[in-house]
C-alpha cells in the first residue's frame, strides 16, 4: 500500500475524493510522523485531535455526498505566528507563553473553510527574525538533512520559516504555512528542498498574524511541489476587509493555469546577482535553471537591477524601525508575560517584561529600530532607506520592460550547522541577500528546489515575477521543477 | 553586487555605553551595565554597515510609502464589533473587576 504520508497534497486531495483513503488514515498517518519526530523540534504545540476533527469531519461530509472543499482531507502545519483560536500562539518567544488568542487569523481560517486539519503549531525564529532558527524560546529546529560522508552536524532548516520546512521535508506534513518577510519562507525552502512562494504584497490578509514589519510581512504557502503551493495559495489569498493593506482583486485559479510551456516568455538575469566570489555549486545551479527555462521556451535576456547592493541595509533599516513600532504592543498589561519586580511602577514593569520576554536577536533590532527613528536620526537612516528602498524598486520596473520574470540563486549557500554564523549577527544577515530584494517591492517570488550540492544538501532557485503575476513565477518554477527531476529526501535518523 | 562587509567596530559609528543605555530606555528594555557593554560593538557593527545608504544618489526621490499601489479605503461608519470584554481581557495577566490591571501610576 502507498505510504500515504509520501503524498502530495494534490495526490491527498484526490485520492480522498477518489475513495482511496480515508481523510482520517492520512491525519492518523502524519500524526504518528509528527510524534515519532521530536528530535527535530519542528513543532511548539501538537495538535492531533485538530487533524483528527477536520478529518472526520471531511469524511463525515463526503459520506454524506456534500462537495469537498479545496482542501478536505488535507492535513497541514501551522506556523505558530499565525493567531489560532482556542490554541497557544507563541511566535516562538517567550513574551507569547501561554498566550491563547480568542479568535482566527484570516488566513489560517480560510484554510480550515476549505477543509485543512491542523496537525500542529510550528517553531519559528522568534517574532520571524532569524535565518537559521536559533532564536527560538523553545529551542532549535533541526534540519532532516544531513551532510554526506558521515557528517553528523546538526543543520539549520533556515528561518524563520524552520519548523515549516523542516516538518514538510520529513514527510511530518505535506504542506504549511509560512510568513516572509525578507526571505523567511524562500530560504527555508532552498535550504530544506522544497518549493515555498511569497506572493505579492497584499493577496494574504496579515490579520492575526502576530506582525514583525507590517510593510513587508506576506503569508504564504510551503510543499514539496510547485501544483501544491498553487493549490494552497488560491486557498490563502483574497480580499479581506480587516487587512488595510489586502488588494481588493478576485483570487486567480492558479492551479488550474499551470503550464510550464514558457515559449513567448523572456526571462531576466540580473548581472548584480552574480557577485565576485559567488559560490562555484550555486553559481552552476544557476547556469542549469537558465538552460531549463530556455529548454521550456523561454527567451533569457541580461538585465540589470544597479541598487541591489543597497537592499540588505535598507531591509535593516525599514524591518527593525517597524518591528519597533510593532512591537510596543507587549507590555505586560493586555496579553503575553508580566514581569514586575518588588515595588516596581509602571515603566518598571514595562522595561522589566520586555526585557524577560524578548530573546537576544528580538532586543537588538527593536533597539536598532528604535534608534533610526529616534529624533535626529529619522531622516538620516529611515527617510533614506525608504528612498532607496523606492529605487529598488524602480529597478525591478525598468527591468520588467525588458523581461516577464527573474532567475536568481535563493541563498548564498547551501544549508550549514546550527551554530555556524551565530556569532555574528551581520553575517546572518547576508543570508538574505537574494531574497530581500523583492520583498522590498513587493513582489512575488518562489523557491523551487534545483538540485543536490557536493555535501549532498539542496539547493534552490528563486523565481521572481511582476506584481500580482503569481501565475507566471509558479510556470516558470514548474518548469523547473519538471526538469530538475529533483527527488531526493533526506534519510530517516530521526 | 559590491560585497557588503561589516565596518570595523565602532569605526564609522560613535554610539557609546550611554546611548545604548539610552536606546535601551527609549525601547523600554530593561538592561544591565554588562548587557549594554555588549551591544556596543554590536549596535555599531549594524549601524556601521546601514550607514552605506548615505552614498546613494536619492535626488529627486520620495519615499516610498505603499510597496503595492492601493486605495485607502473608508468603511461605513458603524459599529462593527464591541461587546467582547471578556474575550479582549481574556489573556491579560492581571484583569479586575472588568479592566486592566497595573501598578499604581499616581504617587
């Protein structure tokens, strides 16, 4: 019999409809995954019963010859930053212990409408900020992979999206939310070989999703295919009147327009991403997806994006200036921790909690934060990177005049230990090189995995498209991804 | 793409003990001597680096202020929600008789 935790959520979604299987033997199928995987310390909170629910709810329905919904029998993993009703939302810090929102993310609710179970909350970097998910409270994430030749370091699973991808590359779920702001859900994805997509600014509603830069955060989906990411955005996306900032546009059928035929389609290579001292493997995995894309029809052009140099910096403005702001919210009075010392006043109890909640990476950046908007450094840091950040995005325009989509590497590198970069906050940083670029514009991107590099790990490839163009950053990466044949796991030790 | 390396410690920034405890007050955060001696290099590495921004031509510029073009919307101007006290205080650590607790304010 089929393993039913191997399939994808297209093969769950059908073979349930089918009559294959029941939605409750593939829920009772990953719950044991996810409890047989603790070592991995993908998720904060299990939540079996949840799958368990949804999954007899879909049966009982299809019994009772009721249409399924999008995704009934489908369970998935819940990235803990999203608000789930009556279920602890932690953001994976330890202001958020305990914290048990009486309502439903937006985005998170859909999902369940359209018939998903919750097989649990995943570890996350903490408050999203982190590339490797070592800020959590509640511990590391480990990576599934390992490197060949009997290294046995442990790996990040890259962040802050970790616990998405890590659970989904050890089969724990077949598919999870992410959130990303400057990379949190492409990253991860290059560095545990699946596929992940933030799509344009503004299709996902942010309500209830506990915020950490409100003019970048994106909601967004995460699988091991590129047909699974689609089905699951559809189901994601849409207008919410709740979100200032949602588009007000009817949800395209991204699922049923895939079609990895690019012919008529120019493909854009941005020179500034190729710089002096590129790593040789990402480097040639790059030069494969330009010959797969052109094998798929596509014309490939040079374009140039000349601030890209400048994006990073900006991010570590414009992130933490409005992480600072979002932040202010946890002090100790409406929800979350409280820490008041003997005799202590009001401020007292203010620094004193935040202080105690806040992890190490958290206070730098709302302090950094603090700092660029502070009088008489606004102008210098904050107005100039939102300057720069407004050119950044004029080179992105002026390329699409030449081009219908970018092929970028995802990251700098392939996955590497837990521990590796951790001293030294500014070359964590650098990890989002690629990424942080088209967060910065808003617009869509995807990482699909293109193969193995000599150490045996994945590495990705990242497709970039014009606003509100997901459809063809998922084409382009499913052609991808049929020609990259790429089916490697990683081996059970867990 | 220039390769973006960290500044030197504390080369291209000045921000002292004091600042960074200032920094720390304005933040509300809490910290000891020992902590804020620690993110002195920290905080001028970050800075020292953001600082890079300052070469680039932004004449003629605005800031951005939207990533995506879209319209501000105005609802009807009606009540929407209200009547939830128990839920909105149900995850505060200190609620009474109704309200939010907190230390006294007034001396």
């Amino acid at each position: 019999m089929t393993n039913l935790t191997d399939l994808t959520v297209a093969e769950i979604r059908d073979g349930f409809r089918a009559g294959d299987f029941s939605a409750r033997e593939v829920a009772e199928g990953f719950n044991a995954n996810v409890a047989a995987a603790k070592a991995l310390n993908a998720f904060i909170v299990e939540t079996p019963d949840k799958a368990l629910e949804a999954a007899d709810a879909a049966d009982r329905a299809k019994a009772a010859g009721e249409t399924p919904g999008a995704l009934a029998g489908v369970p998935i993993g819940m990235k803990d930053l999203f608000c789930t009703k009556g279920v602890q939302t932690t953001a994976a810090s330890h202001m958020l212990e305990g914290f048990v929102p009486t309502y439903e993310s937006t985005v998170s609710g859909k999902l369940w409408a359209a018939g998903a179970g919750m097989l649990g909350k995943l570890n996350l970097d903490q408050f999203a900020m982190g590339s490797s998910n070592e800020t959590s409270y509640f511990g590391n994430v480990i990576s599934p992979w390992k490197r060949g030749g009997g290294d046995n370091a442990a790996l990040a699973p890259g962040g802050s999206s970790g616990g998405s991808s890590s659970a989904i590359s050890a089969r724990l779920c077949p598919a999870a939310t992410g959130t990303d702001t400057g990379g949190s859900i492409r990253q991860p994805a290059a560095f545990t070989g699946i596929s992940g997509i933030k799509p344009t600014y503004g299709r996902c509603s942010r309500w209830g999703i506990v915020a950490f830069a409100s003019s970048l955060d994106q909601a967004g989906p995460m699988a091991r295919t590129v047909r699974d990411n689609a089905i699951l955005l559809e189901v994601m996306s849409g207008f919410d009147p709740k979100d200032s900032t949602s588009l007000d546009l009817p949800v395209p059928q991204w699922e049923a327009n895939l079609s990895s035929d690019l012919k008529g389609k120019t493909v854009g290579i941005p020179k500034e991403y190729r710089p002096d001292g590129l790593n040789a493997e990402i480097s040639a995995m790059w030069d494969r997806g330009i010959e797969w894309l052109k094998d798929a029809g596509a014309n490939v052009v040079e374009v140039s994006l000349p601030h890209t140099q400048y994006a990073l910096p900006t991010y570590y403005i414009i992130a933490p200036a409005e992480a600072s702001s979002n932040l202010a919210r946890y002090d100790g009075v409406r929800y979350g921790q409280r820490d008041l010392p003997d005799g202590a006043g009001l401020q007292d109890m203010y620094a004193a909690t935040r202080a105690a909640g806040f992890g190490p990476e958290v206070k730098r950046r709302i302090m950094i934060g603090t700092y660029v908007l502070s009088a008489g450094f606004y102008d210098a840091y904050y107005t100039q990177a939102q300057k720069v950040r407004a050119l950044i995005a004029r080179d992105f325009e002026l390329a699409f005049e030449k081009c219908d989509l970018l092929l970028t590497p995802t990251a700098p590198s392939s996955s590497f230990a837990l521990g590796e970069k951790q001293a030294d906050p500014l070359a964590m940083y650098l990890n989002d090189v690629f990424t942080v670029p088209a967060s910065l514009a808003g617009l869509p991107a995807m990482a699909v995995p293109g193969g193995l590099d000599a150490a045996g790990l994945p590495i990705g490839l990242q497709v970039i498209g014009k606003a509100l163009d997901e459809q063809t950053v998922l084409n382009a990466s499913l052609a991808i991804e049929e020609r990259s044949g790429f089916t490697a796991r990683p081996d059970k030790w867990w | 793409m220039k390769q973006v390396e960290p500044s030197a410690s504390g080369e291209a920034m000045s921000i002292d003990l004091q600042t960074v405890k200032k920094i720390a007050s304005l933040s509300r955060i809490s910290v000891t001597d020992a902590e804020a001696q620690a993110m002195v290099p920290e905080l001028n590495n970050i800075l020292g680096w953001v600082e890079q921004l300052g070469e680039v031509d932004v004449t003629g510029i605005e800031p951005m202020t939207a990533v995506i073009p879209n319209v501000q919307r105005l609802r009807e101007d009606v009540v929407t929600d209200g009547n939830v006290r128990e839920l909105v205080l149900a995850n505060a650590p200190q609620a009474e008789h109704g309200f939010f607790a907190v230390p006294k304010v007034i001396e």
